[in-house]
C-alpha cells in the first residue's frame, strides 16, 4: 500500500510538496515556496515524520520550504548536484531579500546542505522500502523527474518539464516502464509556445533592428536558466555587438560550467559565456549603457533586480528596446508593461518609448507537449494533476480521462490517495 499527500501546488502554481508514504518509510517530493508579499508555504509535516526530502529542481516554488525540515534534525535530501548548487544560490538570496520573517535562516540553510545527496540521472537510490531515480526533465539543467518503485507500485512526479530540446536542455522523454500513478504538471496546459526556431529568430530579427537604428536592448532575464538561454541564442546568431550580463546570472553561469554534462551542448554554452561581459559593479554598468548592445538583466518580470537600473537609463528613449522573454505575472512590472505602456521611472509613472515586445521563450512543456507525453506513457495510470492556474489542472485532468480513458483527477490541497 502507498499514500500520496498532496500538501501544495494543487490548483496553484507555487509551494510545490508532495509525501510518498510507503510501509516503511515517508519521501517528501518538494517542498516549495509561493512568494508575494507574504511567502505562503505547503502543508506543515513534521520534520521527525519524513526520512528523505528529492528536489526535482532548484525554483524556489519546489524548493525554498526545505531549509525548515533542518532546523534540528537531520535528514538526507536528494537532488541533481546542479541543483544542490542553485538551491543554495536562490535560498540565500531568499533569506537575504525577504522583507517577511522567514522561519528559517541561512544556519539552517548550512545544516541542510551538510545533507546533501547528490545524484546523477538513472542512479538507482534505496531508502528503506522506496526506491527511486531522477530521470532528465528537461526544464533547466539538472531538473528532474522522479520514478519510483514503493512497495510493488511505480510512480512518476514530472516536476516542472520540458520535451522541447533547447540550447540549453534537452528535452524530456517519456520513460519506457509502465507506471501505476503518474503526477503531472500543467502550467502551459490550455496554452501552445510558438515554433522555437520561429520565436528565435523573430527575437534576434527586432534586434538587430535596434542595433541598426544605434539604439540599446534590455532583456529582462530570470537569472537561473532563461539568461542563459537568451545568451546562447544571441550567441548562434552571431550578432556581432557587446553583450553583457548583470546580476545573480554571473553566478549561475559558474554552476553551469561546472557540471556541462546538464547541458545539450556544453562547448557551444562555453563560447557563449566566454563572449559574454560580466558586469561586477556601478562602473560597469554605467559603462554598459555606453557601449553594449544587449543587457541581459535580472529580473525577468521587472520586478526589482538590476533590470531597474537599465530601464530608468533606456525606456524613455525610442531609438532602445525593452524585450520580455518570460510569462509576466498579473501585477507585476513586466505585465503592467505589456498592458499600459507605462512603467514607473524615478518615483513617475512614465510613458515607456523604447520598443517593448515580449517573447515566449518557456522551459515547460506546453498544451499539445502534455498531451503528447501523457499519450506515450504505457498501460493505464492513475494521473494527478497539479502545477497549474484552477481551470488548468481541470483540463489536463479532464482531457485525460475523456481522450485516453484514464482515471485522471486535480486533487486539492490535504487530499490524500492510494495508489
């Protein structure tokens, strides 16, 4: 007999937590975090209760609740090494900018990384009478999927996934074995992405578009996975200007460097960096304004970062432009944006006059790539859908019991299921 506890990230996007109890033991997928104004985090599970915590990667909505699991005891967790490294990264930066109490700080932080197991993919772990493997999902470097083996059952947690090869990941696969449950995200699932060749070169087509009018881009960039990205794009499209990169991304860049056997093509991700000039102060980036073309910047969503600093020196002028490659939150800068025209400059609410598109560059699979891999999984299993807006969930949920005759539900936060 195993129990799922699906304890966030049920009709939501954010607080990703899953437990897996088994007979003998209880594995935690995900513990995660869904930021505002004030962090709201999975359902409480005692630290004593759980024997092992797997992340499938480093966003803080999967994993920025598991530094609570460590204020005294000590615990395996179970992650890609890559996703060790940026889970430290981000939680730390977490702690640092958080204006919210946090019930944790960076001593518990150090504790769990003492705890650190780090796995390649198709390692077979054995905790206790759960065994598991992370397989490549195709999200960011080192994402993973988790298969398990509990108790004569199998199991599938997709994470966050991707099936598209991208510069810089490639895509996730279905897995050859049959599964008895497979959990499953759906955040794109009523949305298609655009032709990736497509969107690429319509991004870098207004771009040099802008370069050739003697005007200034800023790309607005998460700092872990889409700044690369847009780094190995321009870089295959050899634009021939400066480009340079600001924030948490140079960081990241390292971590990446370091474990190239994550990355799709590790020698081209190498020239891109190596091409690429970091910016390590205000002298730098006063400097940027003068001479590079690109400015990839975080944050992605407009949202603070030192994308702030470059739109108050190039919104306002019409010859620069202002390129979103990320979905925008409702509320937040980048969104306010794309809706008004209008983005706060020095404490005024101004008239943005650079040019302003925004491009679909996504890291999850979208509504024709959900299907198709819920398609190509074998025999008949139980599917859970999470990871998504409400009427997401619904759908993948729906679709999959009404085109593949599959017993498919969108629990709710607490439900809890045999498999």
């Amino acid at each position: 007999m195993v129990k799922l506890h699906f304890m966030g990230g049920t009709h939501e996007v954010g607080r990703n937590a899953i437990l897996v109890e088994s007979e003998q033991a209880r594995l935690l997928l995900d513990y995660g975090v869904k930021l505002g104004d004030t962090p709201e985090f999975p359902a409480h599970v005692r630290a004593t209760d759980v024997d092992g915590i797997v992340i499938a990667h480093a966003h803080l909505d999967h994993s920025g609740g598991v530094p609570l699991f460590y204020l005294s005891e000590e615990m395996p967790f179970f992650a890609t090494p890559v996703t060790t490294e940026l889970v430290r990264v981000l939680i730390r930066d977490f702690i640092k900018l958080s204006s919210y109490f946090l019930p944790f700080e960076y001593l518990e932080l150090e504790s769990m990384m003492r705890q650190r197991r780090d796995l390649a993919y198709d390692v077979d772990v054995k905790l206790k009478d759960v065994d598991f493997r992370l397989v490549n999902a195709g999200h960011i470097p080192g994402s993973a999927m988790v298969e398990l083996d509990v108790n004569g059952r199998r199991i599938l947690y997709t994470g966050d996934m991707n099936t598209v090869d991208t510069r810089l990941v490639r895509g996730a696969r279905a897995p050859r074995r049959r599964f008895d449950a497979v959990i499953v995200e759906s955040t794109y699932a009523a949305h298609d992405h655009p032709d990736r060749g497509t969107l690429e070169d319509a991004f870098v087509n207004e771009i040099r578009e802008i370069l050739g009018g003697d005007g200034r881009v800023l790309v607005p960039a998460f700092a872990v996975g889409r700044s690369q990205e847009m780094l190995s794009v321009i870089h295959a499209h050899r634009l021939g200007t400066s480009v340079v990169v600001d924030g948490m991304a140079r960081k990241v860049n390292e971590i990446f460097l370091d474990h190239p056997d994550f990355l799709n093509r590790p020698k081209t991700f190498m020239k891109a960096i190596s091409g690429t000039k970091e910016v390590r102060g205000w002298r730098d980036r006063r400097q940027a304004l003068r001479r590079a073309g690109v400015i990839v910047a975080p944050s992605g969503m407009l949202q603070g970062g030192t994308a702030m600093f470059y739109m108050e020196n190039l919104a306002l002028d019409e010859r620069n432009g202002v390129f979103l490659v990320s979905f925008q939150v409702p509320g937040t800068g980048g969104a306010r944006l794309l809706e008004t025209g209008r983005f706060p400059i020095k404490e005024r609410e101004e008239a943005v006059r650079a040019r302003v598109r925004h491009f679909d560059f996504s890291s999850h699979a979208g509504k024709s790539q959900l299907e198709a891999f819920l398609k190509g999984l074998r025999g008949k299993p139980d599917v859970y859908v999470i990871h998504g807006e409400p009427e997401n969930c619904d759908a993948l949920a729906r679709w999959a019991r009404d085109e593949l005759d599959l017993n498919a539900v969108a629990p709710n936060q607490d439900d809890e299921f045999e498999v």
